[in-house]
C-alpha cells in the first residue's frame, strides 16, 4: 500500500471520528439541558437571564455548581439545635413589625448560619455557600438571595416594607427546607401506616403565605 493511500485513509478515519464526536455532543447537549433544567427549576431561568440568553453559558455554570457541591451531604441537626433555630425565626418574624430592616437583617444571619450547621460552605463565602445551595435546595435558593440583598447596609431605606416582607416569606421557605431531615437522615422520618417515609411536620411559624398581614401605621 502507498503512502499516499494510507494518508489518505488516516484523513478519512480523523474525518469521521470528529463527525461522530460533534454528532455525539449534540445529542447530549439537549439531554443535559433538560437534566439541568428539571434539578434547578427557576434557578436554571435566572441562570440563563443573567447570562443574556445563553443557554450553554448558563448551563455551563449550573454544570460546574453540580461538580463542586453535588456530592455534599447534609449535616444533621439534633432537636435542640432545631429548636433553637426555630425559636430565633419566630423572634425575626415578630420583630418586623416594628423593625423590618432589622428582622431582614437578622433572617440573612440565620440563614448563614444554619446552612454552615447543615454542612454547606461558610456565610462568610456568601457567592460559594448560595452556589451550594442552589444545588440542593433550588427551589427556595431565590428567598436566601433576595433576603441577603435586602439587608445590605441602607437596603431598609430604599427598599419597601411589603418588598421587605416578601423577602421573608421567601426566605423562610428555605429555612423550613433547611430544617427538614436531609434524605440520607432515613431514621428521622415519620413512618406511614404502608411503610413508607412522611414528609416531617412544617415548624409553626407565625406568618403563612396564604394569611393577610396586619396592617402597619
């Protein structure tokens, strides 16, 4: 055999390798857009809105928060430690009617603290510590941000009350998820009559979604 013809054939098996990886990029692009997409739920939206629209910057950058923090396991939390987080929420909570700046505050200090407790990076590394949340409690991540951006210094004074107000009510939906057992946690759940796992019982908080508010002066 030449050599040319055997330039030749290695051009045409490099050639149809590069077709057959470009061919198999593409049909995995979409499948791992839509595996990103059903973990992140919203936080996949606001991915892709703060990249413009990019959807491959976007998933690039949920694809890397999955790499860092997928494999972390949640800490548990013994009774008085829940206890203690609980009673300091509710007393948040009630302090915003006459302070809502500082309930805010005080909700993005809780927060923190507890995800530091369950295991994820310090409140002190706030971009790494929501990055981790995100991975695994994509659901409510956006309360944890919007509480942390409310409480900036001078936030109470250019933001509304009612602003302020939704803030919490988000955010307490991430410290409810935050207090809940992790699902490696299998002996801390309540056990049904058919043997299967109930969801453990919400903590009793003064404040419900569907509850008017009393009105402030």
């Amino acid at each position: 055999m030449s050599t040319g013809v055997i330039i030749a054939l290695i051009v045409i098996v490099a050639a149809v390798l590069l077709v057959a990886a470009v061919l198999t990029l593409r049909a995995r692009g979409p499948r791992h857009g839509k595996s990103l997409k059903r973990r992140f739920g919203p936080e996949y939206d606001r991915a892709v809105a703060r990249h413009d629209g990019d959807t491959r910057a976007a998933e690039r950058e949920l694809a890397q928060r999955v790499e860092r923090h997928g494999g972390l396991r949640e800490k548990a939390l013994d009774p008085a430690e829940r206890e203690r987080f609980e009673a300091r929420w509710t007393a948040a909570q009630e302090r915003f009617v006459d302070s809502p700046g500082e309930a805010v505050a005080e909700a993005d200090r809780l927060l923190a603290e507890l995800a530091g407790t369950r295991g994820f990076p310090d409140g002190g590394q706030y971009e790494e510590q929501l990055a981790a949340l995100s991975v695994h409690h994509a659901r409510h991540v956006d309360g944890y941000r919007r509480v942390h951006r409310a409480a900036r210094p001078g936030a109470d004074g250019g933001t509304g009350t009612e602003e302020l107000r939704e803030a919490m009510v988000e955010a307490r939906a991430l410290f409810e998820d935050l207090l809940r057992p992790a699902r490696h946690e299998g002996g801390r759940h309540r056990t049904t009559a058919d043997g299967g796992h109930a969801a453990p019982a919400r903590p009793r908080t003064p404040w419900s979604s569907h509850r008017r508010q009393p009105k402030e002066s």
